[in-house]
C-alpha cells in the first residue's frame, strides 16, 4: 500500500463522515422548510453568521454521535511501525480487516490521530453542554432572588460569587483537581466528604431545586397537578443525584469516575459566578418593568414572579451566553487535559491530545494540531452561532 | 469619594483574606502534609513517623493557627531539632536567639521553597519580572492592535470592512492559547514544515529578548485578548457613532474623518478601558499556558512547578500575587471607568 495525499486524505475523511454529512443535510432541509413556523431557532437560517454556525456546532455533535462508525481504528490501539506516521501513510503490518492508511498520522504511541481526534468529540460534546447546563441552574437558582429581593442576601451572594471570580482559574484547577483530594475529608456511612464530593452534593442539588420550585409557584393552587410534577422530578431528580453525587444509583446507569467527577465540578464551580451575575443584573433590569409590577398587585409569589415573569423575559441573552459558555467550558476543559490534570492519560479528549503531541511540536506537529483545529472549529461555530441568535433574538 | 475608595479597599482586604486562605488551606490537607514530610524525613519513613514529625514540626495545629503563623500575627512555631531550636522564623544558618517571633507575609517573610532550594521572595521578584517584560509586550501589541481593529470596525457598522474585522476577532477569540500556540509554532518554527522564521522556544529570551525568539509567546497571548477587547470597542464605537451629536457634526459638515477621531473615540474608550483593566486577570491565565508551551522560566512557569511539586510556601506565594493583581485590577478599572465616565458619581 502507497502513501495517500493530501487530496486523497481529503476524500477518505469526507467518505468517512457521510453518516454526518447525510443527517447534517436532513437537520437543514427540514429546519429550512419549516424555519417560519421554528421561532429563534427557525429565524437563525436567516443570518448566514448564525447558520455557518449552527452548521460547524451540528458537525461536531453528529461526529459525537456517530463516532464508533466513523473511526478507521480503535482509538487505544498501538500498531506497530506507525510511530509519528505522518498523515495518509499505510499500515505496515497488513492485516486486511483493518483501515489500509493512518488518515492523519499517527501519535508518538502509534495510535491513529484521526480515530482519537473523533473519540476526543465525543468527551468533549459530553462535559461541556452538561456543565454549563449544571452552572447556569445555579446561577438561576442564586441570581434571580439576589437580583430580585437585593438587600442582604444579594450582599453576601455577589461577596461569594466576587471571591470565586477573583480566583486565577488555573490555580483553582491545580488545588482542586489533583488525585489525591479525592481521599480526604472524613468518611460519612461509606461517603468520603471530600472537598469534590461535597462540591457536587451542593451544585448537583440545584437542578432539583430549581425545578420544584418552579411547579410549586406555578400549581400551589393546584396541589394535585403540583404533587404529580414535583414528584416526577424528586423521582427522576433523586434517582440522576444518587448515582452522580455519591455513586449510590441502584441500577448503575448515572455513575462518574472520581477524576471525571474532579473535573465537571470544578469547570461548574468556576463557570456558575459568571451566570450569577448575568442574571442578577437581568433581574435587576427586569423587576422595574410594569408586568413585574402588574404581577405584585394581582398577588403573585416573589418566586412566580421571578420564574414565570422575569426568567422567560431574560432567555434571549441567557440563550446566547448559553452557547458561548459552551465554548468557555471547552477552552476550560483543553486547559484542564493541557496541564494533564483530571483526566487519564488515554483519554482521547483534545486538551490531553495536543499536550501528549506539544512534546515532539517542532518535529512531528500533527498529532497536536489536528485537535488544536478540532477545538478551535468547536468554539468558533459555538461562537458564532451566538452571534447569529444574538443578531435574530434582537430583531424583535 | 473617599468614603468608596476605603470601603472597597476593605472589600478587598476581605476578600484576599478570604481567598489566601482558602488556597492555604487546600495546600496543607493532609495528603500535600504528609508529601512534605516524606520528602523532608525519607520517603519510607513510617504513618506513626509521619505524624509525629507532623506533631513535632507544629504541622498538626489546627489550620487557622497556622494560617495566623503563615500571614505573621501568630508567633512562629519553635521544634527541638537535632541542632538546637528549628523553626519557620528561624532561617538556615542563623542564630535562633537573635530569630524574630513573628515571621509571616505581613513581615515580609514568604517562606522557603522546597523545589528552588531558595527564599520564595527573592525567586518571586526574578520570576515576576521576566513576566512583567512578557505582559509588557503583549500589553504593547494588543492594545492598539484591538483598539484600531474594533474603531475600524464600529465606525461603519455593518459595512464589508466591519463584516470581515468582526468574524476576525470572533476567530481569534475562540481560540486559545495552547491551541494558537500550537498553530504557530507548527507554521513558523517546525523544522519540518514550518518557515523557521521564529524560534518554538523563549528559553533564549530570559537573558535576552530578541525579536526572534519572543515574537510567538507574545503574539499567542495578545490573539486571544485581541478579539475580545476589539469586540467591545467595537460595540462601543458602533452605539456612539449613532448618537445624535455625531449625526450633528456631519450634518454640520465635518469631515468623516475628524468626526470619528475628534468626536466619537474618546466616549467609545470608556468601555473598552474597563474590558482591557480586566482583561489582566485572563492575562495571568494566557501566561502561564505561554510560558509552560515556550518554556519560559516566569511567573507561570513557577506556578506550574509549584503546584506539581507540592512545594507548599511557592504556591501560596503565587497565589499572593494573583490575586493581588486580580483584585487591584478591579480596583484601577472601577476607578478609572468613574472618571473617564463624569456621569457615574461615586457615592
């Protein structure tokens, strides 16, 4: 087998990606046949910034979903002679069930860059949403009654979230992510209390909260509407919170390793201040509107007000900081694999990649470029996606 | 006004209490305590060996104690050791009776680092002046570079120029330094297919900077603020220059040209000045990612060493530093904004 170029690595890569291609191609013709009946997100397909986007965004997410089709090797596997390869060599040892090339090379432990840059998408589409999610429940949760009832819980809210800010991020990374963490703070009925697990009893605990107090201010009145909700979410709430917060699910489904956990609760931790703010200056700006005050004179709760008046109102500029939070998240987490903390050494995740591949930079640059572009095209189309809604959602 | 400066600066002293102390003690848990005495005393020295050379080095005080120690309002714990009284005030080589009884940061006193085998004070001072020339530069190249990108940009918004210069700082916004870092280097020091017009390491540049071999560390740093701070100014110059007395003075016939210069940049400043003052902190981020990546013995470099090598007094001595610079930042940039601003009054 010969060496392939560059044109012909092109052509592999995108035969490779069809199944992308081919749902990308179905996400656009039906948004675009029915985007006046989509709202913000139909009206994204009129801004080309926004759908450019859009499209690099959903390029990632399908190459996450279907990566184990589109990967030409197993991402752990070594072969031999394939140290370094540079992109498009053959195999050397010619079994013929495997891929013939190394699309793009192979790294300084002869795995396939290509594979592991795929593999890498799917660690990295499946933290970052997830904790920017996790970080904007706190943030809501805290920024809409420091925002709107002020006063001293607003004074010792901002304090916190002003003293997590003012924490250079990387020295948080180092202090909180290392191992050995893991194993301090007394055991409490077989549940180490330490400084991670605490972190994520308390953060992972605000999604549940949010969510009954929301159906509580809305069906108070309505108690068996009210009781049905709130117990669907305790139910579904609890069951999530066990497996992630203290490892206890019964059936084993929502479980992390204790790094993977380090990382997610340290990236929520730095990431939640920052929605706080946002929203407790949305809320500050929105509790002076005359709806706001219609709802105080029918009698409405301070937490109907604040859930179901000011929050739907603030979406558009909490959507748009939701994608470029996602983008945040992602530097955070390369930052996290490029200092090698947190994750293990085989993780195909991009952070890790380009630090294993920053060693040999000047001689075989491949193996940390490819996941250098990888991520910085992540950001990018996250980046201008929330340009696009940013532009549409002020249309109106 | 006075009455803000001194309630802010005593927010701030709070707040840097509150943070050293966080970071002092999640440097001594009991894990990073028993690094130290394993790497002071023999690494196979036994739990009970441990403890009691904790015990006997006051290490297993209660850790506000220790915190008090640290920053110098309790006095220094005193051991017998095998050649008289040892202690954190009493330095190698020194007579203990002539030892001072407090000894904390409030004293001047940083510590002993046990990577660098030197004072921490005196590696801090070297390390952070090789770091000052870094943000020197960045600081040089950055500021005007995203200050005219983002008035070129704002003053004809949603012109072709605006449409281009945006999605430029867009990109360089989305990416980071270890990834521009990387690019760069791959395309202008590999020596396989890059140019080699630069070098990939700015080891060389601690004794000497040449354009040579600090062009790319500093360039890595400044792409990643360039966008921002150009994205602002951008916002900023876009909303001035549809203000009614700019619309005024072109009616009245003024050139384009003076109408931006003359009338519009000194109010689309005030934004960005805040943006750039806070933009230190992330400055702190981008340098240490530089100076792991290029190999640059600064600040950052420390940091990192510091921190992977449970060297206990050096990273609470970084930790001083950043988050003094964190928090000055806000101050200058809280100040600054007030007076560049005459319809903010601080009160």
């Amino acid at each position: 087998m010969d060496a392939l170029s560059w044109p012909a690595i092109l052509a592999a890569m995108t035969l490779q990606l069809l199944p992308v291609w081919v749902a990308l191609g179905l996400v656009f013709t039906v948004s675009r046949i029915y985007r006046r009946h989509l709202g913000l997100y139909g009206r994204l397909f009129d801004s080309p910034i926004g759908m450019t986007g859009f499209a690099i965004v959903m390029f990632w997410v399908f190459t996450a979903i279907f990566a184990p089709l589109i990967i030409t090797h197993d991402p752990l596997a070594q072969l031999s002679g394939m140290k370094n390869a540079l992109p498009g060599s053959a195999l050397k040892s010619g079994a013929d069930t495997l891929f013939p090339h190394y699309l793009l090379g192979g790294d300084a432990l002869a795995r396939d860059v290509f594979s592991r840059m795929v593999m890498g998408a799917r660690d990295v589409l499946a933290i970052a949403p997830a904790a920017t999610a996790f970080a904007f429940m706190v943030g809501i949760t805290l920024g809409l009654p420091a925002g709107y009832i002020g006063g001293r819980l607003d004074t010792v809210l901002s304090f916190v979230s002003n003293l997590v800010l003012a924490f250079p991020v990387i020295l948080l990374f180092y202090l909180l992510v290392t191992p050995e963490i893991q194993n301090t703070g007394p055991l409490i009925a077989g549940w180490r209390a330490s400084i991670p697990n605490v972190m994520a009893a308390v953060l992972f605990g605000f999604p549940i909260l949010f969510f009954c107090i929301l159906w509580n201010s809305r069906f108070f009145t309505d108690p068996r509407r009210r009781n049905i909700y709130i117990g669907i979410t305790l139910a579904l709430g609890l069951w999530v919170y066990a497996g992630l917060a203290f490892n206890a699910d019964p059936t084993g489904i929502w479980a992390m390793e204790p790094n993977l956990l380090n990382v997610f609760v340290s990236v929520v931790f730095v990431n939640a201040p920052t929605v706080f703010r946002i929203v407790r200056g949305l809320t500050m700006d929105l509790k002076s509107r005359d709806y706001v005050a219609a709802g105080q004179t029918r009698g409405e709760g301070p937490w109907y007000i604040m859930l179901w008046e000011i929050l739907p109102n603030a979406r558009g500029p909490l959507i748009v900081d939701f994608c470029l939070r996602i983008g945040y998240t992602t530097i955070l987490l390369g930052t996290l694999g490029f200092f090698g903390l947190g994750v293990s050494p085989e993780s195909p995740d991009w952070g890790s990649t380009i630090n294993a591949g920053r060693r040999l930079l000047s001689v075989f640059p491949h193996p940390a470029v490819v996941p250098a572009i990888a991520l910085m095209s992540l950001v990018l189309g996250l980046n201008l996606l929330a340009d696009g809604l940013r532009e549409e959602s002020l249309k109106d | 006004m006075l009455r803000f400066l001194g309630r802010r600066i005593a927010t701030m002293a709070l707040t840097a209490l509150c943070l050293t102390f966080v970071v002092f003690w999640l440097t001594n848990l009991p894990p990073n305590l028993e690094k130290v005495a394993k790497s002071e005393a023999g690494s196979r020295i036994s739990d009970a060996e441990v403890a009691s050379w904790l015990e006997k080095y006051g290490y297993s005080r209660p850790v506000f104690a220790r915190y008090g120690e640290w920053l110098g309002v309790v006095p220094g714990h005193v051991a017998e050791g095998a050649n008289g009284p040892e202690g954190r005030c009493i330095l190698r080589g020194t007579d203990p009776a002539a030892a001072p009884r407090y000894c904390g940061i409030l004293q001047g006193y940083w510590g002993w680092s046990n990577v660098f085998k030197e004072p921490v004070g005196k590696i801090l001072a070297t390390r952070l002046g090789l770091t000052g020339w870094l943000m020197f530069w960045v600081m040089a190249v950055m500021v005007p570079a995203s200050l005219l990108i983002g008035v070129l940009a704002g003053m004809r918004e949603g012109s072709k120029l605006d449409r281009s210069l945006s999605t430029v700082s867009i990109a360089t916004t989305a990416t980071p330094e270890y990834v521009s870092g990387v690019i760069l280097v791959t395309i202008f020091a590999s020596s396989v297919t890059g140019l080699k017009w630069f070098k990939g390491t700015a080891t060389g540049a601690m004794d000497e900077i040449t354009f040579e071999n600090f062009f790319l560390p500093v360039m890595t740093i400044a792409l990643y603020g360039i966008g921002y701070i150009a994205r602002m100014t951008r916002a900023s110059m876009a909303e001035v220059m549809t203000q009614q007395y700019i619309r005024t003075a072109r009616l009245k016939g003024v050139r384009f040209r003076d109408v931006v210069i003359r009338h519009a940049l000194r109010n689309a400043l005030i934004a960005p000045f805040t943006v750039i003052m806070l933009q230190f902190p992330w400055l702190l981020n981008g340098v240490v990612i530089v100076e792991t990546l290029f190999n640059y013995k600064g600040f950052g470099w420390t940091l990192v060493q510091a921190a992977g090598n449970n060297d206990i007094d050096m990273l609470l001595g970084c930790s001083v530093v950043a988050v003094l610079v964190v928090l000055i930042t806000q101050l200058i940039s809280d100040l600054g904004y007030a007076w560049l601003n005459p319809r903010i009054r601080l009160s």
